[in-house]
C-alpha cells in the first residue's frame, strides 16, 4: 500500500478522489461534530431559508433573512449590523455522544449568537440541509462497503467452490447464479423490496436493503472467480497442495484466492458506488430509508419533488450532487487500481528523456550510398514502473547500420540486446512508453522526420515484418482468406473478393504451401507452427514489399521445418531481389543465410562483418564466446561441459560505462570501462 500511495502521486484524479472519499468518510464518522444540528431539528419560521453564511473584509459573517413572502418563500437580507453575527469554529451547541459512549456538545461551526446557520441551505420544515447530508451520509456510504462485503463473500465463496471441484456442483452453482441474472438487477430489487413490509424501522430496512443488494450482486463476479479458480487450479502449487492433503477449503481461501487479490480489490472499488446508487434509488421510490432516519436517497424523496422547488430553492439538488461526487471518487480510483495491478493499461507520465550516446560526427548522419536502408545512432528508451518509481530502461543506445538492396543482414545477440526494439523502431511499432532518437533512412527518407498517416505509407508496402510465433499473428476469428482480403484491401479499396483471392492463392503457391485454394477457408488453429509462418511471410509479400525483417521466425519450428523456412527466404531473396533483416539467438544459423552480421549486446553494436568473418575470425570477445557457446554436430556429453558465457545480461535501466559486455570478458581492461569505449583494446 505504500507503493500504491507513490503511484497515485502520478495519478491527479486517482490522488484527488482519494482525498475527496477521506474527507466524506471522517465528516461520516464524526457526523454530530461536524453537522451542526441534528438531522431532525426543525426551524419551522426558516422553511426554504437560503445559505446566510458570507465572506465580508471581517471574515465570515452569518447573515439573518427575513421572509417576505410565505406562500413562495422568498427571502430578503436584513441590512442591520445587528442582524449580523460572527461564524465561530467549536462552538457548544446539541449535545452527543461520541460512538455513541463519549459525551459531547462541540461542534465545528455555529453562530455566535445561536442563530441558526445555514451552510447549504434549509429545507421545507427549516431543517439544515448540510446537517442533513451529513447524517444522510451514515446509510449512504456505509450501505455501499457492507453489500459489497456481503457480495463479494458470497462471490468469493460460490466462485471459489464451483471452480474448484467442477462438475455437478459447478453445474449447480451457475445454474442458480445465471438465475439471478437473467432478471435485470433493479426490476428484481425492487420486486423483492415489494414483497416485504412497507413499513419498518430504519435499523431493518437497512439490513433488508443490504441483504437484497447483495444477494443481486455476487452471481456477476462468482462467474469471473469461478473462471479465475478454474485456471488456476491447474498450477502446480495447488495440485502440490492436494497432493500433501491440504484441505480443500484451504487450498481455495489460502492459495489459490490470493492470487487473485488484485480483481477483488479493483471489484470492490467499482462495486460500492452501484450499491449507494441502488440504495439511493430505492429510497426516492419510497422503498428504502424512511423518517426519522435519513440517507440521500430519502433527502432527494423528500426534497426534489417538484420542478418548481428545483427552480425556486436549486441548492436541494446537493445531495445528487454528493452521490455524483462519490461515484466518480470510486471510479477514478478503482481506475487507478486496476492500471496499479494491470501494467499492460498503465498510463505513463511523459517527461523529458536524456540518452547515454556515443559521439557520431555529423557528417556521418547520413544515409550511405546504394544502400535502401540507413540508421543512423538509434537510441530507444522505455519509461516504465518498477515498484513505484518511475525507472527509463535504455534497450537500444547508439545503434548505426545499413542494408543494401538484395542484402541478408543477420542480427544476433542473447535476449535483452536490443534486436527487435532496433527493428520494431523502423516501421515506427514501438510501445506508447517508449521514445526514439536518431535517424532511419528508407531510400533517402528519413522515417523519424515523417507524421503517422505519413509512416502508414511505408508499412507492409515498403517494410514488412513476421514474427516469432506465427500462431500468435493472426485472429483465431478469422479464416486465412479474410486475412488476405483485409490485406489486399488496404492497397486496392476497390478489389473484388474472387480478385483477392487469387492472388493469395498464387502467393500461397509462391511459398510453397500445398493446396492454396482449399486452405484459404481454413482457421488458424487448422495449420502447422511451419504452414503458419509460410503463410506470415505470404502476407508479409502481399503488397510488393521490398525490406522484410523477421524477427526470429525459425525459434518456435523443428530443426527440420527451419531449415525450410531458410530455404524459402533464400529463394525469395534471389527471385525478388528481397532486402532481408534476420533476427536469431543461434549465430550458426544467422551466418548460413545472412550476407553480413550484426552483433548486439547491451543495446549496442559489439561487431559487423562478413557474415564467414565474423563466424571464423571474431574480433570482439562477447562474439567469440558466442561462436564457442555452440554445441558442436555430433558432440557427446561425456567429451567435456558445454560452454558458456559467464556472469549475467546487463541491466538496461543500468548500463555499465563503456562497453557493456566488460563486466563478463575476460579479456578487460580499464580502457573498456570509460564512457566511449565500444571497441575491444583488450582483445587485441
């Protein structure tokens, strides 16, 4: 929680609603102390009185009214000095008794003279409306955090069950929540609020309303616990828990409901204010709250009951406004909440980002000669929480490369180098929390200097990508023929789906997937890992592009499978004169298919050469131990350890000076540690 304190300093309205439900809840706490009558007392010569509390240059002065006209209840000020009384903080007034033990007669505010004051305004029998909405505010707010209580047990422990052990009594327990819910939720308030007496004390009518919210209430949430449950019971702690005898019972409150804490937490937040509404609403229909006691349901009854009362005496509307209040103070809070626990919806505060960079002359930031693509000193940064604290994670510090035309240039380096974050860069696909600097140069273009519609121009016309895991690329929803159509339809709004569909079935042909036109109506899920990807790198050609990058397209295939996905590329580099950036973890496959390598560690450049160089005669020491780290063809265990490279990844939200690779080799010196240094004295 006192994470959760730091974020919301990041959050205004989060931080504002907070402090606005503080205050609502110690005035509801402290009611007699800070209304300054009770609820019931009555000035009956004051009906309809309007606020007499005024700022004057002697401070603030309570002002007597006098009634000019009792039929409208219009009201006049009296001008004379002696009509004005001072306003005085803690003054003795109506005694009380603090929790109902310790007597008291302070109040926050009164008249010094005992006129009666008049924050807000008084109602039809002159009763103080500010005294009123205070007290209102006992049943109001408490209504909304004890049927939320009720609820959410009953949620907690109907879910709990029902997902746990499944079957008949899983069966049972939704059958009867969907019973709840196939009846709209205030029609079947209100048909179990008209069953009962009409007419009851408001200690039960307070606990018949919070019962009947309740029961309304927990099927809605049992269902998303029960679903919750049902997933999680499948890990292996719980099934560890089981095996060592664990009751069922404690398995589900203790182990497995924590582990969904955070939905509790961010559902209950977003529960209470649709509790005070209901509670509210029952009241205006004379079903709830009834006098002596008093809520903001049965102040808004009472009080707005005619258009010309609205008219004439408008601050009667003050309590819709306290439940307008309280719902958006719980609903920016409970989306503070769920963007605490869900960092996926985070919103990010932007500020301004200052890079770690190497000195580039500028006559280098320029695109090089023949080649199609140039970056030039790429920096990536990334703001993201790591607790509460807001931490920029630099994945990509000074990155320069080209690729030529008809060119396979290999990136490889372990996870966490900076690959995708230097290509995702290119088409602009970064995250909303990251910010990028330098140049990217698309045949003499420089992409950073262009708009979004702009960039849109260049994606999948000119650069395509594919991905790691094909069978995450594509909608389960659609078939493979809607995907093309959806595809050709961004080059040609006019294209016929016949059309569309022969030029997918040639491409499919072209990467050689059997069967085109009849897998065309197929669905994902009805494909290989391998067909997936042919078709990936299908669509990624659908539009004529000229620069492919695939993003580690081989990783999640067989050996077998990969070495066709290699092939096809090839054969597609030489027929289409395709530009190519192949991204790897495995160097020995990088160096078969590219014509040069890229080396990448820390967000920076380690090495680039020949693609044989680089795998026969390494320079720098981080790409020989990479070469080294390979498990050799035909290799037994029992010849020796396999290799490989000591220490761990750099931290990016802390990268080391210099260069970063100097903390794992062996290799160096004092020269590799200085701010610059990104070539390798100690090799040498």
């Amino acid at each position: 929680m006192k994470k959760f304190l730091k974020y919301l300093k990041t959050r205004p309205l989060a931080f504002s609603s907070v402090i606005v439900l503080i205050i609502l809840y110690a005035m509801m706490i402290f009611a007699p102390f800070f209304a300054p009558y009770s609820p019931a007392r009555t000035f009956e010569a004051n009906t309809f009185h309007p606020a007499n509390i005024q700022v004057t240059a002697h401070g603030l002065k309570v002002r007597e009214y006098r009634a000019i006209n009792k039929s409208t209840w219009q009201y006049a000020r009296v001008t004379d000095k002696e009509c004005i009384h001072d306003l005085r903080f803690f003054v003795k007034g109506e005694p009380y008794k603090i929790f109902g033990l310790i007597p008291c007669s302070v109040h926050l505010f009164g008249s010094s003279s005992g006129y009666p004051v008049y924050l807000l305004g008084a109602d039809n029998l002159g009763r103080d409306l500010f005294s009123r909405i205070v007290y209102g505010s006992r049943i109001s707010l408490t209504i909304g955090f004890v049927a939320t209580a009720v609820s959410l047990f009953l949620a907690v422990l109907f879910g709990g069950i029902s997902g746990y052990f499944g079957g008949a009594t899983d069966w049972t327990i939704m059958r009867f929540a969907e019973f709840f819910m196939l009846i709209p939720s205030l029609y079947f308030i209100l048909f179990l609020r008209s069953l009962l007496n009409t007419r009851m004390n408001s200690g039960t009518s307070y606990m018949v309303i919070t019962l009947i919210l309740a029961l309304v209430g927990w099927p809605g949430s049992a269902r998303t616990i029960r679903g919750m449950v049902h997933s999680i019971k499948r890990e292996e702690f719980v099934m560890d828990a089981d095996l060592e005898g664990v009751p069922p019972v404690v398995v589900i409150f203790r182990h497995i409901i924590p582990q969904i804490s955070s939905l509790l937490i961010v559902s209950t937040a977003l529960s209470v204010p649709g509790f005070i509404m209901s509670e509210t609403t029952l009241s205006y229909l004379g079903l709830g709250i009834n006098d002596p006691a008093v809520s903001w349901g049965s102040l808004i009854n009472r009080d707005v009951s005619t258009l010309s009362n609205l008219r004439n005496f408008p601050w009667l509307l003050y309590p819709v406004g306290m439940l307008l209040v309280v719902t958006l103070a719980f609903n920016f809070l409970g989306d503070a909440l769920r963007d605490f626990y869900d960092p996926y919806n985070a919103v990010f505060k932007k500020k301004k980002l200052t890079f770690r960079r190497n000195d580039i002359a500028e006559e280098n930031v320029a695109p090089s000669s023949g080649a199609l693509l140039s970056v030039r000193n790429l920096h990536v940064t990334f703001t993201v929480f790591r607790g509460a604290e807001q931490t920029f994670i630099y994945g990509v510090r000074g990155v320069s490369f080209d690729v030529m035309p008809g060119e396979i240039l290999g990136l490889v380096g372990e996870s966490g180098s900076g690959k995708s974050v230097s290509t995702a860069a290119i088409p602009g696909l970064l995250p909303a929390n990251a910010a990028a600097e330098g140049h990217i140069f698309y045949d003499g273009v420089d992409l950073f200097s262009l708009s979004q519609d702009e960039l849109r121009k260049y994606r999948g016309r000119e650069i395509a990508l594919i991905f790691q895991e094909p069978g995450r690329s594509f909608d389960p929803l659609q078939n493979i023929g809607s995907v093309f159509f959806e595809t050709f339809r961004v080059i040609e709004p006019e294209i016929s789906k016949e059309e569309a569909m022969c030029r997918a079935e040639k491409l499919l042909e072209e990467v050689g997937l059997p069967d085109p036109r009849r897998r065309l109506s197929a669905y994902p899920h009805q494909f290989s890992g391998g067909q997936l990807q042919r078709i990936g790198i299908a669509l990624a050609l659908a539009q004529n592009c000229r620069l492919l990058i695939a993003d580690e397209p081989t990783t999640a295939l067989d050996v077998t499978v990969q070495a066709q996905i290699v092939s096809l590329l090839l054969r597609l580099k030489k027929e289409r004169n395709l530009s190519i950036i192949f991204i790897s973890h495995n160097i020995h496959l990088v160096a078969q298919i590219s014509d040069r390598i890229l080396v990448m560690y820390g967000g920076k450049v380690m090495e680039e050469g020949e693609a044989q160089q680089v795998m026969n005669a390494p320079r720098h020491p981080y790409t020989k131990a990479l070469v080294k780290a390979l498990p050799e063809f035909g290799s037994h265990y029992t010849d020796g350890r396999m290799i490989s490279i000591p220490g761990k990844v750099c931290d990016p939200a802390e990268p080391p000076a210099g260069c970063p690779f100097a903390p794992r080799c062996s290799y160096a010196k004092d020269e590799c540690r200085k701010d610059g240094a990104d070539g390798c004295p100690g090799a040498d």
